[in-house]
C-alpha cells in the first residue's frame, strides 16, 4: 500500500465492503417499503372512515309550540343516522329537542325536514349532530 493510499484512506476511511453495502442497500429497500405500505395504509383507512357532516339549511316557524327545522346530512350512502335536532328560544336556551332517525340513504348527501315541538317560543333550530345509527 502507497502512501498516497494509505493518507487516503485516513482522511476519508475504508471503503465498506460489498457485503456490507449490499446489506446496507437492502436494509434502506425494507425500511422504504415498509414507510410506503404505511402511508397508503393511513390513506386508505381515512378515506373510509370520513366523518358524517350536519348543516342546518332553515328553519319555519309554524307556532309558539312547534318549528321546522331543514338540514342536509354528508354521510357513507347506506348508513342509517340518528339525528339530534334542538330548538332555541331568543336568548339562546333549549326549548324542544328531537332525535331523527334517518334509514340508509343511496346518496352520500341527502335534504331532510322534521318538526320538534317546543315548551316555549322558539326563534331558530339546529342541527346538533347526527351519528351512525345503531
């Protein structure tokens, strides 16, 4: 070995052997493949598992005892929903409350109305939450 070689291999150290880059390659390949299979498996179980979404569309007011909510609902098509409605009065407190059940619709988003009756003059309703039903 010169002694060019030899000041080459100080400063910049021995060269792996073809095994042990041949392991090291491998390695690098498993670790990629395993990140990879992971992302997709993250992707896959989010797009499934999307979340069921509520708006209130309107709302009538047909007396001092009853309104009429409109929502839509983004959901799964072919999952039932039970919904949770309420109804306000002006300073914002609970005067009716009523859970919709929704059978398994085709479309992912449906319009729906229903009625809750109230103990008080009611001035707006909501949608609080609708959930798969059980």
């Amino acid at each position: 070995m010169s002694t060019r070689e030899r000041t080459l291999q100080e400063r910049y150290g021995v060269r792996n052997s073809p095994q042990k880059r041949r392991f090291a390659l491998v390695g690098t390949i498993v670790i990629a493949v395993g990140f990879i299979a992971t992302v997709v498996w993250v992707a896959f179980a989010f797009i499934s598992s999307q979340p069921i979404k509520a708006n209130t569309l309107s709302y009538t007011h047909i007396d001092d005892s009853r309104i009429s909510v409109s929502f839509s609902v983004n959901a799964s098509p072919g999952t039932a929903l039970d919904c949770s409605l309420e109804a306000l009065n002006s300073v914002r407190a609970q005067v009716g409350y009523t859970v919709v059940h929704i059978p398994a619709q085709a479309e992912r988003l449906t319009t729906h109305r229903a009625e809750i009756t109230t103990q008080g003059k009611a001035v707006s309703a909501i949608v609080r939450r609708c959930e798969a039903a059980e």
